[in-house]
C-alpha cells in the first residue's frame, strides 16, 4: 500500500517501515537513581501507543526527554526517521512532538486564543503586532475537528480542569503535532469525559498522527491502545499489542510477580454498631464558599463506605472536617455516640478518628521532617517528659515501625521528603494506625500510586475494617471504590447521594458527573 | 484663575507626579515579566546623583547635557538592575532581600550619598534644568494652560512612554511573551520563550526607567541635590504599580494623584495657609497611602484578584523536580 503524502494510512497498522518515535538505549540519572536504564522505545504513526509502568518506573521522564524538557546522558533519539537532539521543549515542538503535562502548561490568565498563539512561529502569532481574535476560527474548526470544544475567548483559569486539557491537545494540533505525548491524562477526568478523550485521540491516530499515552492503569490501556511498552525500574521490560494482552499479564509485567489485589467480597463484614454519624453537616471552602451542604453519612463498626465522586465536589472538606481539620458552619460528626468538638484535631485523634490525607506529602508528612518524628507528631505530648522528647523511645519505635509496615528505603532518621510516595503513604499509614482506631478517614489514599503500593494500602484499609473500625474512603478512582465498598455513595456539588447497597459502574460515573439531577424544568428550558 | 489652589494642585501633581510615573513604569515592565524590584528607591537615588553629576561637570550646550544626564541616569539605573537581575534571574536569591538591600546599599546612607558628597554636588543650583517647552502664550491658556502646556519635556516623554508601553504589552508579540513569562513561566518555556532573557530585560529596562525617575526630581523639579532627595518616591512607586492593578494607563493617574498628595504641603506652605499640625499629616500623606496600599496587597488572594502577574517573585527552575 502506497501512502499518498497527506492522506492518513489506516489506523492500527503494525510498526511501518519508519517508526514515528526511535529512542534508542536512552539513560538518564537523577541523583541517586537511575530514571532511564537504556531504554529503547518505537512507536509507529498512526498508533496509540501506552506507556505502563508503576509509579518511578520511568515513563514521565522518558516522554520529558522524548519532548525537550530533559536531555538524555546517552542514547539517540530519531523523530519520523530524523536523528535529533533536543535541548529545550521548543526544538521538540519544531520537531512535531508534544506533550500534555500531568501539570498543564498555559497561562490561566491568557485566553485560549492567546495561549494557542503564544510561542507560534508559522501561523497569526508569527507577526509583531498581535491579533488573538485571528486565531478564532481556527480554534473552533480544530474543535469541531477533533470533538475538542472550547470558546476561544475563555480565559483559561475560567475553564474546568478537563477544559484546559482540551486547550493543552488543540496547543498541540495548532503546532501541527506529529506526535502527541499525554501523562497520565485521565487523572483529572470524569468517566464520560475520559471516554471523550479516548475519542479524540482515536481520530488524531487515525491521521497518521502518533499518540504517547502515559498511564498506570491496566483498564485505560486496554481500551485506548494498539501497543503497550511496559517499564519497570527505569528499564523496557517489553513491547506486546494490546489485543494480545491481558490485564493480568500487564500487570504481571508491571510488578514482575504474580500478585493479587486484595478486594471485599459482598456480604464479607460483619454487621456493628453504628461508629461514625454524621448529620446535617455543613462546612465552607477554603474561598469561603459552601463546599458541604447538609452531608448526612451512618457508618457501621467494620463497615467500609466508600465515597466516590469528581475532585473538588467537597470530599476534602467532609474528610476535613472529620478530622478535626475544618469547623463546621452547621451539624456536627459523632463517634461512638459522643459529638466531636468542632475543629479540633486532637480532639478528633483522641476520640479515635484517624486520617489519611489526600495530600500525603503537604498534609501527610512533613517531608523536612525524619521519618522517626513524623510517626510521631501526633503523638508528642504522649510520650514526653515535660518539654523534653524521648529521642531513644522515639527512635525504637520508628524501627519497630519501619519493620512492621515494610517502609522501604527509610531508616528513622530519613528525611521523610525523600521517600517514594508508597513509602510516604506507609509513613502515614504507621502512624494513624497506631493507638486505637474507631474511625479511619482516607481521602483518594491511592493516588499516584503504583499497583503493588495500591494492593498494601488496600490491605490496611481491610484489616482497619475487619479490627472494627468505621471506614470512610473517598475516592475518585472508580475500580478502587467498586473493589472495596461494602456501601457507596456518591458526592457531588457538596451533596452526598443516598447511599446504596448496590449500584452499577455506570450509575457512578453518571452520578459523577452530577446527571442524577431533575430534569430541567420549564423555565430552564426556555433559557436552554 | 491658573492661581487658584485647585489648578496649581493639579499642575504640580504632574510635576511631582512625573518621577513616580517614570520609576512605576520601570517597576511595570519588571513586575509583567515576574521580578519584584524593591530596589526602585535606590536605582532612583543613583540616577538622582548621577544625572545631576552630568549636568554640572560636563561642559556642553544646555540641551545636549540635559539629554546626556537623563542618558547616565538611566545608564547608572541599569548599572544596579543588572545586580538585582543577576541575584534574581541567575542565581535565582529571593527577590525582596535582593531588592532591599540593593535600596540600603545605595539608599541616603550609602553609595548616592557618598557620590554626591564626594562630588560636592550638594547645595549647588542646577546649571541646566528642564523648563516648560511650549511657548507662553499656551500656558496662559485657562487651566489647561499650566496643567497640560506648562509642562517640561520630561511630561510629555512620559506620556508617549505610557501609550508605547500599554501598546507593547496589550498588541505585540513580545509583549504577549513577556507577561507569559510574568504569569507562568514554564508555559512559556515549553514554548520556546527564553525566560531568562525576558526576564533580564525587563528587569534593565526597569532599572533604567528608575533612574531617569530620580534625575527627573534633581534636574526638573528641586532642582538640585541633596542626600537622599527622592525621599521614598522609589518606595510610592512599587505601590503605584499594585495601585494600578499592573496597567500603564493607571499608572499615570496614580502617580498625579500621589504627586498631588506630595504637592500639597508645600503649596499650601507657600499660600501660608497655616492648618496647624495639618502640615505634619499633608506631609504624610503619600507615605500614609503607600502603607494603605502595601498592606493591602501584602495579601496573596488579594494581589491574584488585583490581577499581579501569578509567577511575580518567584524564580524559574526548569528542572525542578
């Protein structure tokens, strides 16, 4: 088959002749790691290809190098068969390749259009004297184009966060990217929105684009790819097509050992009495805006509740305000019966409530801080003499510690900041763990972690259940909430849904994205 | 009626004015490309010295010394921007020491001071000043006449600056790069914008601005040099810019409407209309004002809300990891 120049060969090919992207035997070291150990990676035109890996395996620093932002120590990197090397992200872009940052690039308070003419070197942005609204039409046909709508006059930081990513793809397909690099991109997304994205970027494969998709999850890949490379600790373990994989295999790839994800099967907890109450409760942002609006939740003793929803719905202030962390406007949070005093913290950890944060190294640790003395910051007063710490007491407990939950890589004295986030979420999880447990909050305690990592939280959370503590685990990963929950709920817009015993993935996903709401009425539908 | 207290205020607003807009605008240019200069009081008192120094041992034609002593002055504003810039930009120090020890390394106790003495420049009349430019026959013109036709030509330089500026940063492409780079420098990275040079560049052309600011107090408005003659107009000036939400045109209201302030003691002094220990406060006031707005902006929420570009005092590492 002869490929007229222009026209698209068709999707999923295997590797053509001249593949898209050849890195060959790339290294890169950070201090004290090795991020990239030889890597050879390909990836044809017109495929989507995943990159699977735990988390430091190395994927995000391969594609920063593929994409300008590193440089490789050695290796050769070819772009559509032409050697190249790349000393910032412009020479890549110049190239063709971009790529979507897990943290976006653009400036929130640019519009869209200015952002898509920023750093242009060929079309509207080529000129001295600049026209944004030049560039209008342009954005809309693209959006059009590729399902990708967004008002070109927005000011990007007005736009959802799976709006900006839409600006961040257009960036790309206005620099007329040959290949398009996306980390982790579903990360920030609702269910629908992701099934969009994988649309998307289907079409920009079918042109003879290439499409880098960065991921750790086993499900995404198996639905958006042709091909998957597996990394493992800096090094391609292996290339296989996707429809000749499966997702144990993958993930068997990834780990490098068989190994099994502990979940709960239904009816498995034993029935308690009620640990956790929460009526009526009501608590503001940090903005100062209602983030809940009259959250009711019952929690039995070795219940799990898992609570699902998008960011920013207002699970980190009802996790908040479990904790202590957040006073509340209105209602209040029981445990075991008796009312916790409002915006207290150590109030809360005495009465048995304990938390795992979603942000484990800002709220978690305090990374400056040894690991010996972030197990025990809660704890201080307990074991004190007067002002003075126990420094021995405190060091053999950060050994027994460290011993007990596997904290790899520490010794007590370690700077917690300098551990992998499995192992910061170990630290963590030592330290709540410790004392007695009525109530454990964990808030999205698996984000950005690895599959092993994922498996031993998990495990902690089920064996905080089974010694008869009320979980509450919020989450916006839907395969985590599905495996876990002995009920769910879903939160949204500061509103729990009525918690259900049992409800089906797509029932989630919509109650996600808030479409359990009435339909609109009359006068709404005039105004639509 | 060009004698009443009102037009005479609003006149010497501009006047007074006129160094806080040059000196703001500088700040501008540094602020929309992510440096905070708090330096500006000490670029202005170098610029003060030096552009006086030009006038009174260069000897040329009043004209061309005058032109030349604005070009030192600038020349000497570059000279420290190019310290902070450094300290900043390259090896990335925290920008407000950075700043503040470049104003007491060259402020009233410091290095101006020890220009302008060892120079004997204190207590001599200028021997060129800027004078009003047009004919008088325009000045005598009901209220426009002093306030806009009575001007130097400094005035009228700092309004074509405030319309170029306003124009470079609104429509063109580097003015688009630069606030890139004010607001998220690792966007404008990944697109091929040199952060450093921007930044670098912006910082100078502040500096310069700052000191064409203080020459413009010594040669055009006292006219003459004493230590420490610009007497916090450097510290007004990083307020004006917040007080302008970061624009140009806003700037040039601010900096009249602080100038009125300062004017206002001495006028009503000259009038001697005598308001008792009023005088003190008068005297105060700008000051007063400056504190109002810095504290006001100390807040982060409220800098973002007044729209202060988002990456303002922070250095750009690109492998920060």
């Amino acid at each position: 088959m002869s490929t007229v120049p222009g026209q698209a060969p068709a999707a999923a090919t295997p590797p053509a002749t001249m593949p898209a992207v050849a890195m060959k035997a790339i290294t890169k070291r950070f201090p004290g790691v090795v991020a990239n150990d030889r890597v050879d990676f390909e990836a044809a035109p017109g495929e989507i290809h995943a990159l699977l890996g735990e988390n430091g395996a190395g994927k995000t620093t391969l594609c920063q190098i593929l994409s300008g932002l590193y440089r490789a120590e050695e290796g050769e990197i070819s772009v559509l068969g032409r050697p190249v090397s790349f000393a910032s992200p412009r020479d890549a872009i110049d190239a063709g390749v971009c790529m979507v940052h897990q943290h976006f690039h653009l400036v929130g308070r640019f519009t869209v259009a200015e952002n898509l003419v920023l750093g242009d070197r060929r079309g509207a942005g080529r000129h001295f004297h600049i026209r944004p609204d030049a560039v209008d039409s342009q954005v809309r046909e693209l959006g059009e184009r590729y399902r990708l709508p967004v008002d070109p006059r927005a000011q990007v930081w007005q736009l959802s966060v799976g709006e900006q990513q839409r600006v961040e793809i257009l960036k790309a397909l206005y620099q007329d990217a040959r290949v398009l690099v996306l980390d982790e991109p579903t990360a920030v997304l609702t269910p629908n929105e992701a099934e969009n994205l994988f649309a998307t970027l289907r079409d920009i494969a079918r042109e003879g684009r290439t499409v880098i998709f960065i991921s750790h999850k086993l499900n995404e890949v198996k639905a958006v790819s042709d091909r998957v490379t597996v990394l493992r600790a800096g090094r391609n373990v292996g290339t296989v097509r996707t429809d000749q994989a499966t997702a144990q295999s993958l993930a068997t790839m990834m780990v490098g050992r068989d190994f099994e994800a502990p979940t709960r099967a239904p009816g498995e907890r034993t029935k308690g009495a009620a640990m956790l109450q929460i009526s009526d409760l009501w608590a503001q942002s940090d903005r100062g805006l209602p983030a809940l609006k009259g959250v009711s939740l019952q929690v039995q003793a070795g219940e799990i509740v898992a609570v699902a929803g998008v960011a920013g719905n207002g699970q980190r202030e009802l996790a908040e305000t479990i904790a202590g962390l957040r006073a509340a406007t209105q209602g209040k949070v029981q445990v075991g019966g008796a009312s916790l005093k409002d915006g207290d913290p150590r109030a809360a950890f005495a009465a048995g409530v304990r938390y795992i944060p979603e942000d484990r190294l800002g709220t978690g640790v305090s990374p400056n801080l040894s690991v010996a003395t972030n197990l025990e910051l809660r704890s201080f007063r307990d074991g004190s003499v007067g002002p003075f710490l126990r420094l021995r007491r405190m060091k053999q407990a950060a050994e027994q510690a460290i011993s007990r939950f596997d904290i790899r890589g520490a010794a007590p004295g370690t700077r917690a900041g300098l551990l992998s986030g499995g192992n910061v979420q170990k630290v963590v999880i030592a330290r709540e763990f410790a004392g007695a447990m009525k109530v454990l909050v964990a808030a999205s305690p698996t984000r950005g972690l690895d599959v092993a990592a994922v498996a031993m939280v998990h495990s902690y959370l089920l064996e905080a259940a089974a010694n008869g503590a009320a979980v509450v685990l919020l989450s916006e990963d839907l395969g985590e909430v599905m495996s876990l929950n002995d009920r769910i709920a879903v939160m949204y817009e500061g509103q729990l849904s009525e918690v259900q015993d049992r409800q089906s993935l797509e029932e989630i996903a919509m109650r996600m994205a808030g479409s359990h709401l009435p339909p609109p009425g009359p006068v709404a539908e005039m105004l639509l | 009626m060009n004698n009443s207290l009102a037009v005479v205020l609003i006149a010497s607003g501009v006047a007074y004015g006129t160094p806080l807009l040059f000196a703001a605008l500088g700040e501008l240019l540094a602020e929309r490309s992510g440096v905070l200069n708090l330096g500006v009081e000490g670029m202005m008192l170098v610029g003060a010295v030096m552009g006086f120094w030009t006038v009174e041992r260069v000897h040329v034609p009043g004209g061309l010394a005058l032109a030349l002593a604005m070009l030192v002055a600038a020349l000497a504003g570059t000279v420290m921007a190019s310290i902070h810039a450094f300290l900043v930009v390259t090896l990335r120090a925290n920008q407000i020491v950075s700043g503040l020890a470049l104003t007491i390394f060259a402020g009233a106790a410091g290095l101006s001071s020890y220009l302008g003495n060892d120079l004997n420049l204190a207590d001599l009349p200028a021997r060129h000043t800027f004078g009003p430019l047009l004919p008088k026959a325009l000045q005598k013109l009901p209220i426009v006449g002093p306030v806009l036709f009575g001007q130097n030509i400094l005035v009228y330089l700092s309004w074509v600056l405030v319309v170029v500026i306003g124009l470079y940063l609104s429509r063109t492409r580097p003015g688009l790069n630069v606030r890139a780079v004010g607001e998220s420098p690792a966007a404008a990275d990944t697109m091929g914008i040199n952060v450093t040079a921007y930044r670098y560049a912006h910082t100078l052309a502040g500096g310069a601005l700052a000191g064409v600011g203080g020459a413009t107090i010594t040669l055009a408005l006292t006219p003459q040099w004493v230590s420490g003659i610009t007497g916090g107009s450097g510290w007004i000036a990083v307020a004006l810019v917040i007080f302008a939400f970061w624009r140009p045109a806003l700037c040039l209201v601010g900096a009249y409407f602080f100038g009125a302030l300062q004017a206002v003691a001495p006028e009503l002094q000259a009038r001697s209309i005598s308001l008792g220990p009023t005088v003190l406060w008068t005297g105060a006031l700008p000051y007063l004002m400056t504190v109002l707005v810095l504290v006001v902006a100390a807040s982060g929420t409220a800098r973002r809300r007044l729209g202060a570009p988002g990456a303002l005092g922070t250095p750009y590492i690109r492998e920060a990891r």
